[in-house]
C-alpha cells in the first residue's frame, strides 16, 4: 500500500495503471504534484473514449464494478441479478485456490472494504493470539451475506479510477497485491468558483428479457398423462381438464415470481474552491426495487472532501463518508425459490379456492407437499442494513524543492445487521423448524502512514526516490442467533487481525526521458511473523524521444519490461488443524506468493488521437493453500492446510482508441481485448479438498475445471434400457471414472468496445462487454430437460426418445437422471450491450450547464446459453467454482431516463 501513499511521489509509467476516469482532461492526465512523469500516464479510458466537449459520461449501474471492465485483463462477474448482490473481479485470471480473489481497494489512497476479503482469523479465547492451538476456534472475517461493500460510494462522486495490474506496479503493495488494486479517487473542490452546483436524477423500470423456455399447463398434462399410461395408471388430466388448461394456459410461474419493477436515483452536490480551502460535498439517495417479487434496494449516501492550503509549504486533506443501505433478498439458504418457479407445475394455481396458497400437490405416488414459490418469495427472505463511516486526514509538508513530507490516518467502521423469516409451513415436516436468524457485525480499519519523497531534476538526469512506512490494524465482532420452534441460541465472537506493518523504499532514474530504470522493496511483518520482502523492478525505453526514430511511424512509443513480487495471505493468521495441532508444513512468511513478468509497449499518434498498446506476462503463484488429511498423535484423520499448490496465470491484453471526426460528427472508438491462460501446476496428495461438486483441481487443468461422465445419446430400441441415457463409461468394470469434460468455468478471452458520437447537442455513448472460451453449469437442467413428468420440463423435452426418434440425448418418456454430464454444461459465451446513452445538451452557457438523456443497462444480449444470464457466480468467490447457476436471481434489463444539470 505504499504504492497508494507515494503515487503522487514517484513517476507513474503509463502500463503501470489504467483509468477509469469522468475529467474532461486532455488525453495524457497531468502529474500528480511533485511528481514528474517523464511518459505519459495510462490513457483515460472515459476520456478516451469521448468527445473533449461532451457532457460527463453517466455510470448507470449502482456501484462502479461493471465500468471496470473497459480495462484490458478485467472481468466482472456478478454473484446474480439481485440488487446490491457483490461481483467478482478478476484481473490477469485467478492466481489463489482458497485465498481471496478480489483486488485490494483503495479509496483516496486508504486501503477500504478490507471486510470483503475471504478468509478465516483464528482465535483464543476470543482474542487473536499465537499458540496454543488447542483451543483455538474461528471467525470468519467474510461480510455477511453477499454485501456488495462498493455501495458506500455514489458513481456521481468518483472522479477516477486507476488499475494497478502490472508486475512493478503491484509489487508495490506487498501481501496485499496479489490479486491486483482497484484505485479510487473521489471528486474535489474545482476553479475559481466559489460555489458550483449539480445534480444528477434518474428514474425508470426494469424487468427480465430472457426467460426459460418452459412447457404450458396443456403440454405438460399431456407429458403427465404418457407417464401415468406408461407406469399403467390411468391418466392424470382428464379431456376437460386439458381443454381448460387450452383455455386458461394455467399458471406461468415465472411470470408469477418476476416483476416489471421501477429505480430512481437523485444525487446533488457543491463543490467549490476560494483562494485555500476547496470543498466538494454530496448527498444522493438510491431506490431499486428488484424484478423478483419482495426484493429491494435503498442507499442514502454523504461525503464531505476538504482541501485547505494552511501555509505555502503545508496543505491539509480533509475526507469524511456516510452510507447506508437497506437490502430484501430472497432465502436462499432454506430455499431456491426460483429454481422452485422453474419446476413447478405449471397446472397448480398459486393459491387454492379457500385463498391459500397452493402447497400440496398428486403425483404419481400420491399426495406429496409442494414448495409454492411465490410463498417462499413473500414469507422467507433476508433483510440486511448497512452502516459505513469513513474519515481521511492527510498532511502534506513542503520540506524544500522536491523534497516533501506526507503523514495519513484514516478510519472505517462497517456495521451490519440482518435478519431472516422463514414461514414454518414452507420446511417439510421432516426437516429444522428454523423461524429466523439474527447477525449483528462490526468490522473497523485504522490506517497510519508516513512518508517522504524526493524528486529532483539536474541536466539530463531525473531522480526520484521515497521512503515510507504504513500500518493498518482491523477490529471485528459478530453476533449470529438462530431461532428454532422451540428454542434459541447465539454466540458473540470478537477479535483482531494481526495488523500489518509496512517499510517500503523506492527509486527511479530516467536518463533523457528516454531511457528509466525504477526499483521498489517492500517489507511487510507482524508481531508473529518474520519481515516478508517485496521486490519490483522495471526498465523502460521512450523510443519516440529517440533523434533517429521515424516519428511518424513510432509515434511516442515506448517499451518497457518488469518484474515483482506479492502475496495473497495480508490478514492471514497462523493455522490450526481441527485436531488442535499446527500444521507444520508450510512457511507462514512465504505462503501464497506470486511472481509477475511482463513485457509491453504502448504508443500514440496524431497529438493522442490514436493510440495502441500490447502486454504480455506471466504469473506464477506457489505456496497456495489447500487441505490435505492429517493424522495426529493419537491415530484420528483429520483436514489440515497446507501451502503447496501452484498455479499459473499468461496471457496478452490489447487496447486501441482512436478519435476521429467527419464534418460536425466526432467520434471515438475504444477497444479492450485480453486472453489469459490458468493452469494448475501442482497440488499435494492425499488431499481431501479437490473434488468440489462437478469441478475439480487438477495438474494439468484450469481452475472450475468440471468432470463428470460423458453422455454418448441413448440406448437403441432392443436394448437393455431402450430410450435411457447411455454413459459409456457405466460399462466398465466398477462403474469406470469420471472425465474432464473439455472445459473450466473461467472465462479465457474478453473484450470491451466502447463507441462514443457527438453531433452537435446530441450525444451518443455505448458499451459492449463479452466474455468468451468458458461454460457455465446450469443447475437448473439436472431436472428441467428430464421428460419425467414429476416436474414442469424445458420445450426441450418435446425431442424425447421414440421408436422414431432415436437419435436424441433426451431421454424416453418418464425417466431422467441427475447424473454429472456434459448436458448440463452450457457454452457461456456472451456478447452484451452492457450500457447506453443518448443525451441532449438544453442549456450551454459558460455558467450553467443542463441535459437530459435516455438510457439503459443489458439492453441486448447475444448467447446461446438457455438460462437468465451466462456471466453469473453462485458460488460466489469461491475460485475452484467458477462459471456456476444456480437458479441465480436474474439479471434485469432497464430502461432509464435522466436530467444532469450544473449551475
């Protein structure tokens, strides 16, 4: 994290970050004060990608995640369509098999959201200590539920965001960099103006595009009644039934539990700056309600920023934020309430004659009990509130020209309650009375540093160098109660992540300002663990400051190559088997490290109009945690951790952007490619970890890899088995083994297109994401494509086995089977039109400004996956189980109007 305190302190190369940026800057971003960039900082990808005199770019999604796929390397997976739900970022791949995969997150430099790091503190007692461990239990330092923490800051008040991807770039940020950094940066005071004010309103509707193509009441009572024939009962559905089933089209469930649902937004702010002091103050307030019945979302959100020069030489640096967020979810723990949608028959009502909701059902066996859907919506769900309180104070000193003094210390308190309610009647008789459950949790961060930099320029000669030391601490308590029918019990847990100290040195020396060499060594240590080293180092070549180069070809180009080091382990504690031992198989001073190579060159023409880069690099992470079975003293297997797989992320990341005009027509055009390749290098033996429902880790494989039996069609007619799915595999001796089945869960290509026009008042931004080279394991299919009649089917089934239709992978009449196949793997590719926008300019003076724009989210997407939506995470961050459904709350389109206005 020293590399958040001192970017404004050493030079900042132009493939060490890509932004995300709202400023109307010029193309190439300013240096930082006291800071000298001898290239050019990353390109803007906003700025890029419109038009110097358009209006601001609009961020329509609630929190910044989707923005960020305009980077090259970066894909953003949401864990479902449900508001407020998390998202999975991933940047260069996944480089951890049970660590967290998220990239640290920095907020005007602090590092924030440390909650949302997956992970586990070992306690004693209640408190966090070194041995023994024979009494050593756990806290899980998870947020509760699916808390998407990035919430807390309103899109209106990010004025950038920087990437932090490359090798020497991460290297920077020691055990915290593994999985890359998310830099954000919020709005601050701007001009002469004492007082600017904006607001920013929209408002509109949402609702599902993409449904599953499902069997109506009369197909399915007519597939019922071929079952009951088949097994020599008499029909099901009687002939009136079916022609009032003809009539009605009986119940669509789907249409029962999704909603067409209305969002709004307001945000308004003040910013200004007089001859000390500037200020930037907000407020918004956010309303979605979800496309699934009785799910919504509220965020009410504050900020303050303050800058005021006490002297020539001192500037003090004031932030403080307020969020809260109000979240309904469905139950997702107790129930699958839209997998139950998807199932259910579509010839029940949704309530009987007496008003009651339908929960018992005759099937084949008889009477059975039937989880009515839309009840299991209205009477189980989570609600969730949450509280973020966040304060920065920095200082900067002038000590002498170049030289210059930073100290810093913020604070972030997250508070989260939530509660859930399941009606009893909705839980067979069979199985926990459970009513409700209570979580109570508080998670603080302190961050401390210091630093100071040196930057000095002589002749030819540039040097710069620093020096900086950080802390940051975190505190948390929970309160989980569970209520039975009969009884209640709950249990208070606190503790401390063992805080982090940080030393960190770096330097650079450009030669020319063609020619620069920068170096950083970071150290970080606990009170239990010994110093972890952080090397990095990178060397770069301006070719387009070089007096013979064809300038006109070159254009400003630049090469450059690098190397560092990370980890992934920054709040990790000792661990503990479940026997009570350490483990003693690992070294905690060098577990879950990483090494990057990289080597790329970037270059513009036409004073910035155009402009391309290409990176390639490799990283290889070791010492990565897994579980393999441990025996103790006394003989009794038990799992313990160890730290000894490896796993290699490569790949290539292209960007081109190019502006260009036809008459009174501007234009812009970006585009974002990247591949990468993971691969499992090696995992212990005798793990009990590796088999993780229909995905394994396996040498040789990429993580999310699934396995399973391959379907080889059906039995012919005259066989045993006639019209059953046929495994080949069945026919060996012992059942034979499962196979890989060809493909992973993680995704290998992306691509981003981001396409801008202005015409005169009017403009027009669009963006495009795909992800390609994956599959997803639609759940949902285990059952839906089975003709067993027992549940509602997929139209599917209408390709059923027959004496004359042999040649088919479904199944006869009345048989199905959940067995792990390649049938449930759907091709996950996706080409989607994530956001667009078409504004008008009303008012333009050199005061005031006002438009208004129509817009939206999702509004086309091209796939041939059969479910909701192809890029979704059900297992949420869990890196062995990517490219998972299932029955993930869906992703809405939505449709949105919209004023902006500056006065």
């Amino acid at each position: 994290m020293a590399g958040a305190l001192f970017l404004a302190f050493a030079p900042t190369w132009a493939q060490q970050g890509d932004s995300v940026t709202r400023s109307r800057a010029p193309l190439f971003v300013t240096a930082l004060p006291d800071s000298v960039t001898p290239f050019p900082r990353a390109t803007s990808v906003y700025t890029a990608v419109a038009p110097a005199s358009g209006p601001l770019p609009v961020l329509l999604y609630p929190s910044l995640q989707p923005a960020l796929g305009r980077v090259a390397g970066v894909q953003v997976t949401p864990f479902s369509g449900a508001p407020g739900t998390n998202m999975a970022l991933r940047i260069r791949g996944v480089a951890s098999i049970l660590g967290t995969t998220q990239p640290l997150i920095l907020l005007d430099g602090m590092p924030v959201y440390t909650s949302g790091a997956p992970g586990s503190i070992y306690l004693l007692n209640g408190r966090a200590a070194q041995p023994n461990f024979t009494t050593a239990r756990t806290i899980s330092v998870d947020p509760p539920e699916d808390t998407n923490l990035l919430l807390g800051i309103a899109p209106e008040d990010i004025d950038s965001v920087e990437i932090v991807k490359s090798a020497f770039g991460t290297a920077r940020y020691g055990s915290l960099g593994s999985n890359g950094v998310v830099h954000i940066r919020t709005r601050r005071g701007v001009g002469a103006r004492p007082a600017q004010i904006t607001y920013s309103g929209y408002g509109g509707v949402q609702h599902v595009a993409r449904r599953y193509e499902l069997l109506g009441a009369r197909e399915y009572a007519e597939l019922a009644n071929e079952v009951s024939v088949k097994r020599g009962q008499a029909p099901m559905y009687s002939a009136a039934q079916l022609a009032e089933f003809s009539r009605t089209g009986g119940t669509n469930w789907q249409d029962e539990v999704l909603q067409t649902a209305t969002t709004q937004s307001h945000h308004v702010g003040l910013r200004g700056r007089g001859t000390r002091t500037a200020y930037a103050a907000s407020a918004g307030y956010l309303r979605q309600n979800g496309v699934v019945l009785n799910s919504h979302l509220a965020r009410y959100a504050f900020r303050l920023n303050v800058d005021q020069q006490i002297t020539p030489r001192l500037q003090i640096s004031g932030r403080a934020a307020l969020t809260r967020t109000n979240r309904r979810r469905p139950d997702e723990d107790y129930h699958n309430s839209l997998y139950d949608a998807l199932r259910a028959l579509p010839t029940l009502p949704v309530r009987d004659a007496t008003g009651r909701f339908t929960h018992s059902r005759i099937d084949f066996f008889g009477p059975s009990s039937f989880h009515n859907p839309v009840q299991e919506l209205l009477e189980s769900y989570h609600d969730q509130r949450t509280q973020q309180a966040l304060m920065q104070l920095t200082a900067h000193y002038q000590l002498a020209t170049g030289v210059r003094a930073t100290l810093a210390a913020g604070h972030e308190r997250n508070k989260l309650e939530a509660e859930g309610y399941s009606n009893e009647q909705l839980f067979p008789a069979d199985s926990p009375k459970i009513r409700a459950y209570e979580t109570k949790a508080t998670h603080r961060t302190t961050f401390l540093a210091a630093g100071i930099a040196l930057n000095r320029a002589f002749a030819d000669h540039l040097i710069t160098a620093s020096l900086g030391y950080e802390r940051l601490g975190i505190k948390l308590a929970e309160n989980r109660g569970y209520f039975y029918s009969a009884s209640a019990f709950g249990a208070l847990q606190t503790g401390s992540a063992t805080p982090i100290s940080s030393g960190t040195a770096m330097g650079s020396y450009t030669f020319r300002q063609r020619y620069a060499l920068e170096a950083s060594l970071r150290a970080d240590h606990t009170p239990f663990h010994a110093a972890r080293w952080f090397p990095g180092a990178q060397l770069t070549w301006h070719l387009g400051q070089e007096a013979w180069a064809p300038t006109p070809w070159v254009g400003d180009a630049h090469f450059w190559v690098g190397t560092g080091r990370t980890s992934n382990r920054g709040f990790a504690k000792p661990q503990a088997t479940t026997s009570g031992g350490l483990s003693g198989l690992y070294n905690p001073a060098a577990y879950e490290r990483t090494w990057q190579y990289e080597a790329g060159g970037r270059s513009a023409w036409r004073a910035g109009r155009l402009t391309a880069s290409l990176v390639a690099y490799r990283r290889r992470s070791s010492d990565l945690e897994m579980t393999t079975y441990y025996y103790s003293p006394t003989g009794g297997p038990a799992l313990t951790p160890v730290f000894v797989g490896e796993v290699r992320n490569q790949g290539v990341e292209a960007t081109v952007s190019a502006g260009w005009h036809l008459g009174p027509l501007q234009g812009t055009t970006a585009v974002a490619a990247a591949t990468n390749a993971n691969l499992v290098e090696k995992i212990p033996e005798n793990t009990g970890f590796y088999i993780v429902d229909r995905q394994r880790v396996a040498v040789g494989k990429p993580l999310g890899a699934f396995y399973g039996y391959e379907q080889n069609g059906t039995f012919p007619a005259g066989q045993r088995g006639a019209g059953q799915r046929r495994y080949d595999a069945f026919a060996q001796p012992g059942g034979g083994e499962v196979t890989y089945l060809g493909s992973s869960g993680l995704p290998r290509h992306s691509l981003n297109v981001v396409q801008t026009l202005a015409w005169r008042r009017w403009h027009l931004d669009l963006q495009a994401d795909g992800l390609f080279g994956y599959r997803v394991l639609n759940y949902q299919l285990n059952s839906l494509d089975n003709p067993t009649g027992t549940y509602n089917a997929t139209t599917r089934v209408r390709q059923r086995w027959t004496p004359a239709n042999p040649d088919t992978d479904i199944p006869i009449v009345g048989s199905g089977d959940f067995i792990s196949s390649q049938r449930v793997l759907e091709n996950g590719n996706h080409l989607r039109l994530t956001q667009g926008t078409l504004t008008m300019d009303v008012v333009q003076t050199p005061r005031a400004r006002v438009s208004v724009w129509a817009g939206g989210t999702n509004l086309l997407l091209l796939t041939r996956y059969r479910g909701f939506d192809p890029n979704v995470s059900s297992a949420q961050l869990e890196s062995a189980r990517p490219g998972v459904d299932y029955g993930a709350y869906p992703t809405a389109r939505t449709l949105l109007v919209g004023l902006r206005a500056t006065l």
